[in-house]
C-alpha cells in the first residue's frame, strides 16, 4: 500500500502525543498508542455499520420483503461466520495487516454495488458478499487489538473504542433514517459512502505498528492447503475437546445466541406492520436507544470484564437482556394502542442497548481471556463458527414461529433462552472459581 500524503501526521504516535485527545486516557503510551488507531479506523467504520443498521427496515419497508427473506438477511450475517475458523487460522502467527488491508477491501468494497441494487435478492447477495469476507477478516481484526493493548487495558480499552464508534454510529442511524423517509431508495447512495468509509477505515488499522512478540517473521511458509481447509476444522474439534472451560462458555453463549436470533427476523416486521415506525422512528430505536448503553455503560462493562471475568459478566448480561422480549411481549398485549406498541419498542431497546454493549465487550474479549498469552486466533475463529452455527439455525425457527404462532411466542422462547445461557454463565463462574481455588491449594 502506498502512503498518502499527510496521513502519517494524522495516525502516528507523535500526533498522538502531542495532540490527540486519548493521551487523556489512563493506561501506558504504548496501549494508548493502540488505542487510538482503532478508535481512528471503527469510526470510519461506524458511518458504514451505522448505515446499514436499517437494512433489515429497508428491506420490510422499501423491497418488501416477508419474514423468510427477512430471515435469511439475519441468517447470512451469522452463516457467513461459519468460515471464522478459516479466517483464523489464515493468520495464525502471522502478521494480521496484509489480510486485514486486502479482505477489508472487498467487503467494505462490496457497499460499492448497492449503487446498483433495485430488488431483494440483489440486496441479499451483496449483503452475503460483505458478511462472508467480514467473517474472514474478524478474527484478525481482534488479534491485532490482542497483540496492541496489553491484557490489563485491554478490556477497559475496548469500551473507549464501544463508546466513540458507537456514538458515531447512532446518530448515522438516525440521520439515515431520516433521508429514507425522503426518499426510501436513497439507501443505495447512502451504503456505497458508507463503504468508502469503511475502506477509509480498513487502510489506517492495516497501517498500525505490531508491538512485541507478534512483531513476526515474514518468512513464514505460506498455508497449504490442508493447512487451510482441513486443519482448521480439526483445530476446532480439538479445541473444544481439549479446553472444557471454553466448550463451557461456548455452549451457554450459544443459547444466548439462540435468544437473540430468534428476534432478528421479528423485530423489522413487527415495528413495520404492527408498531407503525417510520424510518425516522425505527432510526431512534435501533440507531439512538439500542445504542444508548453502548456509550453510558461500556466502559463500566469494560472494568466489570476484567474484575469479574468473562463468566459472571455475561450472566449478568444475558438477564439484563431477558428484559427486553419481556418488554415487548407485555407491549404486544395491547395490540390496539399504537402509541404504546411504540414506546415498548422504544423501552425495550434501551434496555437492549445496555446488554448489548456489555454483549460488544464480552463476545470480543472473552474468547481471548481463554486463550491466556497465546495467539488468540484460534479461539476467535472457533467463537465466529459457533456464531455462525447457531445462526444458521436460529432466524429461520423465529420466522417459522412468527408464522405458526405469531409475535408472542417468539418472545416467549427468546426470554427462556436468554435465562438459560444466563444459569449456564453462572454454572461455568462456580466451575472456574473451583478450578482457581484448587490451583491456589496446590
């Protein structure tokens, strides 16, 4: 990649040092220095992330899509991460920025062809073209961050990083919203600047320096291609066989995965046809409100990740998030006041946005709290695949249910999912707290 000119100015650490308003941060220069290239590359990311917030609205709304293409919108997002074991094992002990760099390009790239896209199915395969890549590059993308900020910031860090994007990313949303509502086509305009954003974004993290040990040798063989396929799959089955306490915590994350999934393809429909929202409206929900803990609480979540451990945060946080199909299960009793269908909406997506920001911390970081001061890479692509397995499952069983049992039974079953990873988070705290006791006896 050839240099712009000034760039350097704008994202060394010089200019942070003299400058840059994270020098305020409390944690060593080199952390910091870390920080804020990220902080720099996920806020050009946000203006693509906060864009594309409303697809699953534009695709109701705009396209007219029923609950299985809306499905399988939400399912391809999780499918795609089905190939995170790939992604991670590509970059195993390697250096992370050449990948990052040339995968983000195409799928920050692919925002480009909305520009082009007047139907659903079209919508789908650019979305499928961007999810797919995304998935690939995922994995290094927080092995870098692994590998920049030292394991005592790095949790709290991460909720710096939550924060600023986050804010960036609602009021893109609402904003995005609001030109919709002028005019519901300007989608296709509105992603393809998003996507130059995102390459923006990509190209600065691909440019940060390597501290440490992951400073690597590049005359690393290049992967086989048994390394590429079949290892992978086995690395994966090992892992889960070997390390017990991560197959633990992947097994209670995968029910809140399932809780989660269920809503996906319910939640566009049901704020269209039975709530009512505008774009305007939906933009408050999902950009403003859903986000709204991202940016009061992250940094608290980030603190509690590294006291309590990754365990007892997110049993904390998937019975904070049963909260939200309570909500709009008790909102859906009053079919007939609209006004009410709405502010449950709006109720229920702030208390999702406190979760899911603690949910922004704990799906990051809590693979790489398993993997100690190995590579995480592996533990991240095998977390991505899980994601994707359950993905593939979960949205297409929330639209068979809305359609056999309607709305209420879909909430229903995703509270019951969200209390059962919360019991199994709390099962696996007891377990670890065990397992540390009897290693301190010894």
């Amino acid at each position: 990649m050839r240099d712009l000119p000034g760039l350097d100015w704008f994202i060394s650490p010089p200019w942070l040092r003299k400058y840059g308003p994270l020098k305020l941060v409390p944690a060593p220069l080199l952390d910091r220095v870390g920080l804020h290239y990220f902080v720099v590359a996920s806020s050009l990311g946000a203006l693509m992330t906060g864009v594309f917030t409303l697809s699953a609205i534009v695709l109701r709304k705009t396209l007219g899509a029923n609950e299985f293409q809306v499905a399988a919108f939400t399912a391809l997002g999780a499918i795609a991460l089905l190939i995170g074991i790939f992604g991670g094992e590509v970059v195993q002990d390697r250096d992370k920025r050449p990948l990052i760099w040339w995968v983000g390009l195409v799928s920050r790239g692919a925002f480009l062809l909305f520009l082009f896209c007047h139907s659903i199915w079209s919508f789908l395969l650019i979305s499928a073209v961007f999810f797919l890549f995304n998935a690939l590059l995922t994995p290094a993308v927080y092995a870098l961050w692994q590998a920049n900020v030292s394991a005592e910031s790095r949790s709290r860090l991460w909720g710096h990083v939550a924060v600023v994007t986050t804010v960036l990313a609602m009021l893109v949303a609402y904003l995005s919203g609001v030109v919709l509502d002028h005019d519901p086509w300007s989608y296709r305009w509105l992603y393809a600047i998003g996507g130059v954003a995102g390459i923006a974004g990509v190209y600065i993290l691909a440019r940060s320096p390597v501290r440490g040990q992951y400073k690597l040798s590049p005359r690393l063989a290049r992967p086989t291609f048994a390394q590429l396929v079949i290892q992978p799959v086995r690395g994966f089955t090992t892992l889960l066989r070997t390390d017990r306490r991560f197959l633990h915590f992947e097994a209670a994350f995968f029910l809140y995965g399932v809780a989660f999934m269920l809503l996906a393809p319910v939640m566009p429909i049901y704020m269209v046809d039975t709530a009512k929202m505008t774009y305007a409206q939906a933009g408050i929900a999902t950009g403003l409100l859903g986000q709204l803990g991202v940016v009061f609480v992250s940094v608290t979540w980030g603190k509690m990740m590294d006291r309590l451990g990754p365990a007892k945060l997110c049993a904390l946080i998937f019975a904070v998030l049963a909260l939200f199909p309570a909500v709009l299960l008790w909102g859906s009793m009053f079919p007939k006041s609209v006004a009410l269908l709405l502010w449950s909406v709006y109720v229920g997506h702030v208390i999702f946005g406190i979760g899911m920001s603690g949910i922004n911390i704990a799906w990051s970081l809590g693979p790489v709290s398993f993997a100690g001061g190995r590579d995480a890479s592996s533990y991240l692509g095998t977390h991505l695949t899980l994601t994707g397995l359950r993905g593939a499952i979960a949205p297409l069983l929330g639209a068979l249910g809305f359609s056999l049992f309607g709305y209420r039974a879909v909430f229903v079953a995703s509270l019951v999912f969200f209390l059962l990873g919360s019991a199994g988070m709390i099962h696996l705290a007891r377990r670890l707290g065990h397992d540390k006791a009897l290693a301190a006896a010894a």
